[in-house]
C-alpha cells in the first residue's frame, strides 16, 4: 500500500443503483416505457447488459433492438424524465439505501470528506433517486457527473471531479475515490486517475469484480473495513 493511499479522501464519487440504493425497478420499467411511447414499438431489454452503461447509451440500444433511428434518444430521455416526475410517489416508496450506505456517507461527512456521484443516470432522475433515498445531504447533487455531463462514463466521471476542483481536477484526482458495482465503474476511475473501490451490491457477482484490478472489492458496504483502513 502505497503512503497516499492511506488518508482521508479528498472526495468520494458514487455510482447510484446497485451501489448506493435500488429504486425497485421504478426507473427502468419508466425508460422502457419512455422509449415505447416515443418510437410506438416495446424495446427488446434481454440480453442487454445495463450496468454502468449511461442513460444516452441504454437508450441507444434500446432503440436499435427495434431499429429505430437513435436520434430519437434525446426525446426518449425527455419523456423518461416527465414519466419518473409522475411517479416520484411509487420512486420514493420503492427506493431503498443499501445496506451499510448511510451510516458510511454520514460517517464520510462527520470527517468532512465531499460526497458526489459518478453515475450513468441523467441529472434530474439521479437527483430524484437520491432524494427518494434520504441521501440529500450529505451527497451533494449539484455537483457531479451525470449521463448528460458527458459521452462516456470517463467523460462522466472526468465531469465530476472537475464539478469538485475546477480546472485543478487532474492533480487532485488521485486523493479521490470512485465506488460502484461494475466493471465500467472501474473503467473510468482509471481513466481518470481516481482510486475505486467495487462493491458486490448490484447484478455484478463478487467472483466477477474480484480480480479486475480495483483498490478493494467488498462484498456489501455494512461490511466496509478494508475501505476504511485505506481511509486511515
Ligand atoms: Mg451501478
């Protein structure tokens, strides 16, 4: 273990489902249901890995299952966006912390660590969620990377940090952590130079995260104790 890789972050940037909270299934039966209405053809979602893709990205391959043209993703995540608002009831009564999560993100600001997010959803739907589930404060929803900051997730997660640090991001990036349930959470912490920790909580199997390369893999965030030796 290296000495920078024992102190307090500078800031922490999570990934929202299967890592922070589950809203049940609410928000994806809204986005197929956005793309139907859109394009009048139901998508086709098996076989379709979803974890830690971006909202524009679902959306485009949702519409190619039915070959629809994918410049149709801007108007699907619009009408996504009004579905959730009118479901913000069933959201809210869906939506769970995952175990472990808040007493770590209070635990997080008690020691005055910035807390974020790095996440595929669009803005408005993240904060949604993260509302739904009692995370606002201490997460901190005005600043981020969101699936409309950027064309990739390291584009995304490259957003958040510059949302933290301004143009100073590159330099700090490394005091920083990422933490999510999918390989492409560990993709684009090291395009950006974050550290990243993986977190067995979503549809990617523990087997499946472990050996990939990430600073600590943990199996739930009740059980954070490697993480927070990293964290002094
Ligand atoms: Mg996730």
């Amino acid at each position: 273990m290296d000495p920078a890789a024992t102190q307090t972050p500078a800031a922490v940037l999570w990934d929202i489902d299967g890592t922070l909270l589950t809203s049940g299934g609410v928000a994806a039966r809204a986005f197929l249901e956005a793309v139907e209405q859109v394009t009048g053809r139901a998508p086709i979602p098996d076989g379709i890995e979803f974890g830690g893709r971006i909202d524009p990205e679902i959306a485009q391959l949702l519409l190619e299952t039915i070959e629809h043209d994918v410049s149709h993703v801007p108007a699907a995540l619009a009408h996504y966006h009004d579905l959730m608002r009118e479901r913000t009831e069933a959201l809210n009564s869906r939506t769970r912390a995952l175990p472990g999560v808040q007493a770590l993100v209070s635990e997080l600001a008690q020691a005055q660590v910035r807390q974020t997010v790095v996440t595929g959803n669009i803005r408005s739907v993240a904060a949604m969620k993260l509302a739904a589930a009692g995370l606002v404060p201490p997460i901190d929803v005005e600043a981020g990377g969101y699936g409309d900051s950027g064309a990739t997730r390291a584009d995304v997660a490259a957003a958040g940090l510059q949302s933290l640090f301004g143009a100073e991001w590159r330099s700090r990036a490394a005091e920083c952590w990422i933490i999510g349930d999918t390989p492409r959470d560990l993709a684009c912490a090291r395009a950006v130079g974050t550290r990243c920790a993986l977190v067995a909580t979503g549809r990617t199997p523990m087997d499946a995260l472990v050996g990939l390369g990430a600073d600590v893999v943990l199996s739930g965030l009740e059980t954070s104790e490697d993480l927070r030796r990293f964290w002094g």
